[in-house]
C-alpha cells in the first residue's frame, strides 16, 4: 500500500503544480513546486477523496494543523498514518 499511496500523493501534487510526476522529489516542499495555498487545499481536497479519509488541516493557520506539509514525504507519512488510523 505505501507505494501506491506516495505515487498517487505524487500524482496530486504535479496535478496542482502542474508537472510531470517525474518532475516531483520527496525532499521537496510545495513552495518549492509553487503550489500556493489554494493549491494546497486543492490538493488536500483530492487527497481526501482518493484515500476516503479526513485530514485534519485548517487552511486559515496551517502552522496549528496536526498534518506536517513541510515537504511530499512529510505529507505522504502523514497520509499513511491517517489510513492506519482509519483502518485500525
């Protein structure tokens, strides 16, 4: 499952940024890849829809929100944990 989950959040991310997913490295943030905030929750948005979970983020002051977008891998662990949760 963690390899479909970091390529379908790669997939999501290179949709908001728009670039290949070729294009998109784990290390790297959103404002590397210029996704602004409405990128952001665009992207939050999908990646609610495709894992069928809720993602505990505030758009308004996303430095208090429990989900880390510090980079693709933050919010790929991020993502995982919440399937775990969800399915524990």
């Amino acid at each position: 499952m963690s390899g479909q989950v970091k390529d379908r959040i790669i997939e999501i991310i290179a949709e908001q940024a728009v670039l290949e997913p070729s294009d998109i490295s784990l290390d790297q943030s959103l404002e590397d890849l210029g996704i602004d905030s409405m990128g952001l929750v665009e992207a939050i948005f999908s990646i609610e829809e495709s894992f069928d979970i809720q993602v505990p983020f505030n758009a308004n002051e996303p430095e208090k929100s429990d989900f880390d977008i510090s980079s693709v891998q933050a919010i790929v662990t991020a993502v995982e944990g919440l399937i775990k949760k969800q399915t524990a």
